[in-house]
C-alpha cells in the first residue's frame, strides 16, 4: 500500500474514532447532568439515555470496518516506527479498545450491567441495614460474572484472574507488579504509623472551629482553585453528594464537591483533589482530543494529578503560607490561627475505619487490605461468605482497629457491589507517582516551596504540564513514570516524604 493510500485508511480511522468518542463525552454530559441537575424523578428516563448511548458506542468500536483499517495501518511501517508519535500510540490504544471490545460477548455485557444496577441497589439496602448477609449472594454473582469476564480476555500463564480485569483500569498492571511495589510498602507504613500513634499526639484541626457559611465557602474554595490554575471558561464547580471531576474535553470540564458548614477543610481539599484531575484534563492536547493520543493515560495517573494538589501541595507547609491570609480575608474568626498550627491539623495521622477519611499514612493500608483480598476472591481462594472474617483480621493486624459491623467494614465501598474489582489499587498507585513526580519537581525546580509561599503556581503547573499533561496517552504509566523520573516506580519516594513530614509534626 502506498503511504498516502496508508494515511488515507489513518485519517478514516480516527474519523470512526472520534465519532465514537463525541458520543461517549456526550454520554458523560448527561451522567453529571444526573449527579448535579437531574430531578430524581428522572432517573428512569436517564438510564434509559445513557443505557442507549452506551450500546451505540459499543457498536461503533466493534464495527470491523475499524479491524480492516487498523490492520492496514499497522502494517505501514511509517505510522509505526516511532513507538511514541501520535499515529503509533493511536494505533496502539485503538487497537487494544478494540480487542477488549470485541472479546465480551454482547449478552455477558448486558447480564453484567443488569446485575451490577440491582447489586448496587442491594448493596445500599445491606448497608443501611448493616445486613451483610443480604449484600453476600449477590457480591457471589459480581464475582462469577467477573471471573467469566477475565476468562473472555484471558491471561497469560503466569498471572492470575485478577490481571485481566484490573488491566482495564490500568492498561498493564498486573498483581504481580502490585504487589512488588505493595509488599515492601506495607510493613514500612505499619512502622511509621506505629511510631506515629506511640506519641499519644492528636492535634485537632483548626478548621474545624471556624463557623464558614456556605456560600463564603463557595466563594473562597473556587479563588484557591482559580489561583492554582484551574480555568473556569474552560470548566464549572457545583455541588453533589460525592465528589467527582468530568472532562467532557479540555475546554470543558466540570468539577463538583460538597460542603460542611462546620469543616471548610472538606470543601477546600475536596476541591484541591477534584481541580488537580480538572487541571490535567484542560491540559491535555485539545488538537489530540478524542483520540487516545489526546486522552488521559489511566485512573492511577489521573489519580497522581488530584494527589499532587490535595496532598503535595494543598498539606504543605508553604502552601498554608500562602493560603492562610486569604482564609483569614474569607471569614471571620480565622484571625488568631497561624499557618503552623493549621498545617500541624491537616496532616493528623490517625489509624480509622474509613478509607475515604483516611490521612496520607495510612491510606494505603486501606488499599492493600482490599487487593489482598480481592485476589483470592477472584481466583475462588475466598468464598464471599468469607469476607468479613478476613476482612476484619487484617483491620485488625495493619491499622489496630477492631471493625464493629459490617456496614462501616467490607460493605463500605460501593466498588464492588457495581463490578469494579481491580479498581482499588489504581488509587494507590497514584499516591506512588504523585511522589515519585513530585520528588522529581523539586530535584528539577530548588525553589518550589518559595513559589508555592508566594502562590505562584504555574511554574510548577507547566511542569506537569510539560512532563505528562500535554503527552496525553503517549506513554502507559510504568513508562510515564521513567520518562519523567528515570526510575520505575518505587514506594521510597512516598515513604522518604512522608518520614521527612511526620518527623516535623510528631516526635518520631
Ligand atoms: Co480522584
């Protein structure tokens, strides 16, 4: 084939694909319209929308027009050679949307969603009844039809289950590599922590005393986000009950978050977390976009962006000198806090029952308790039945915490009630980059804390920019990360950060 009648076959397909794409963001306007706008008594009507926009994206990506042009394409050496130009990396993640599109049987996809919404429906009903009894049988069938899932993809000899499902979330991670990098983790953050609880030191965040209406909230949550550089005539900010971003394309994106009258900290860092994915999707190359070359890398480097500014930045000390003035000018009583005092209440380590309320230090415990438990699960090494037990053994070994029911213990998370088993570890992961990244910057730019103080964001903004926003999908994230670091990944940069931090706060 001659190389225009190549470019001919590219240009069509990434027409194919961006049509495709155009649809599934469309499908996600509605999705936030649900969870911000919609009437309750729309529900129906919206799940019918989205149910019907779903199948049509499903049949567009398994249309074998994009099998014969694909392989046209990648027989061509000139789009190919460079593994990192747009056309190979198109022709990459095309290629594997495709197969793992086209391996799942229709009727498996649909027996999945209908069983996910009404296990999602129980799941809520155990927990408000804390019944795990009535949630078990129905987590027994997410886990069969998940099996049989991993089953249609496939795994080679010396993984497991588990990888075949967790790769959708995270294109080649494997519990291997996970828990290479969880293991040595583990027994380090139990140390610490350890060493942390053993002082008997508890601070109590001084946010907490502040009396914040509201709207003042609003206002002084979305002058942070403006200042660390989240645009907003290119995205919006408003309420829902779980926070959430959605980056429909990056001259729009939406953000969401929720507030507490009594805890501006709620708000603020929810806000940190949810502008730091926004800020990546408005970073990324609008000229790419609806095609993977323009599109996000994965959940655990999207989850590295939001990590980075909630945790990195927004728990920093210069951070705090920064903020703190322009806290003091949002409300009133804010006037005797110092910038130390808040710092020392936003970092509190303390061992819980929450992963969603967990600090920086034990978070990640929270993370390998459910790997280390959703592997046998999926192998069939755990029976549902089982869960609790184990469940609570290991909140017992890792955090010290006696779990006292279900409700607040295995049935916490709404995960895997829907299906999405191989999920959690994606959230770890990201602390892990955001470390690795961050360490990095500063080894890269000697006066970060200083402009941070100052507020002046965006050096440290275009960095990441730089270095991962603007790539899009060029590199998966194991390559990401020694592209941007010159290492793989690696829990020491999290653990040297975290000891560095701690040690200053607490007499460890
Ligand atoms: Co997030």
């Amino acid at each position: 084939m001659s190389p225009s009648a190549a470019h001919a076959k590219y240009s069509e397909l990434l027409q194919l694909v961006r049509q495709r794409n155009l649809l599934g963001s469309t499908a996600s306007v509605l999705g936030w319209d649900q969870e911000t706008m919609m009437p309750a008594g729309g529900l129906e009507h919206r799940s019918n929308q989205l149910a019907q926009l779903a199948g049509m994206c499903h049949q567009m990506m398994v249309d074998p027009t994009i099998g014969e042009l694909l392989s046209a394409c990648e027989a061509d050496p000139n789009l190919t050679a460079d593994p990192a130009s747009p056309s190979a990396v198109n022709l990459r993640e095309i290629r594997r949307e495709y197969i793992l599109a086209t391996k799942l049987p229709q009727s498996l996809v649909e027996e999945l969603a209908r069983t996910a919404t009404v296990s999602r429906s129980q799941w809520v009903e155990a927990r408000k009844a804390n019944d795990y009894a009535r949630f078990e049988p129905w987590l027994t069938r997410i886990i069969e039809l998940t099996r049989r899932k991993a089953e249609c993809f496939g795994w080679p000899p010396e993984g497991e289950a588990w990888d075949a499902v967790a790769d959708l979330f995270e294109p080649g991670m494997t519990a291997r590599s996970v828990a290479a990098v969880f293991t040595p983790l583990r027994q380090q953050l139990i140390d610490l922590v350890g060493r942390v609880v053993a002082t008997g030191k508890k601070p109590v965040s001084p946010l907490t005393k502040l009396k914040f209406p509201v709207d003042q909230q609003a206002a002084f949550v979305r002058q942070v986000a403006e200042a660390i550089g989240f645009d907003f005539h290119r995205g919006r900010l408003d309420i829902s009950a779980h926070p959430f971003s959605s980056g429909f394309h990056p001259t729009d994106v939406r953000l969401t978050t929720r507030y507490d009258p009594a805890d501006v900290g709620e708000a603020l860092y929810g806000v940190l977390h949810e502008a730091g994915h926004g800020i990546y999707d408005q970073g990324l190359p609008v000229e790419h976009a609806g095609t993977p070359r323009g599109d996000a890398v994965s959940l655990a480097i999207h989850e590295s962006q939001s990590r980075t500014w909630e945790n990195l930045i927004g728990r920093s000390e210069a951070f705090w000198r920064w903020c703190l003035p322009r806290l003091k000018a949002a409300v009133k009583g804010a006037g005797r806090l110092t910038s130390r005092a808040v710092w020392a209440g936003v970092n509190v380590v303390q061992p819980s029952l929450i992963r969603t309320e967990a600090d920086e230090a034990t978070y990640n415990l929270h993370i390998m308790i459910r790997f280390e438990l959703e592997r046998p699960l999926m192998s069939g090494d755990l029976a549902a039945k089982d869960l609790p037990e184990a469940w609570n053994a290991r909140y017992k070994e890792y955090l010290g915490i006696d779990v006292p029911n279900d409700a607040q213990g295995c049935m916490q998370d709404i995960h895997w009630s829907q299906g999405a088993i191989g999920y959690f570890p994606t959230y770890a992961l990201g602390n892990l980059y955001a470390a690795q990244f961050f360490e990095q910057a500063r080894a890269e730019m000697s006066d970060l804390d200083e402009q941070i103080a100052a507020g002046s964001f965006a050096p440290f903004r275009g960095w990441l920019n730089r270095k991962i926003h603007c790539l899009g999908m060029t590199y998966r994230s194991a390559d990401l990360c020694r592209h941007v670091t010159g290492r793989e990944l690696s829990a020491d940069p999290l653990l040297r950060y975290l000891e560095q931090k701690l040690s200053r706060l607490y007499p460890i």
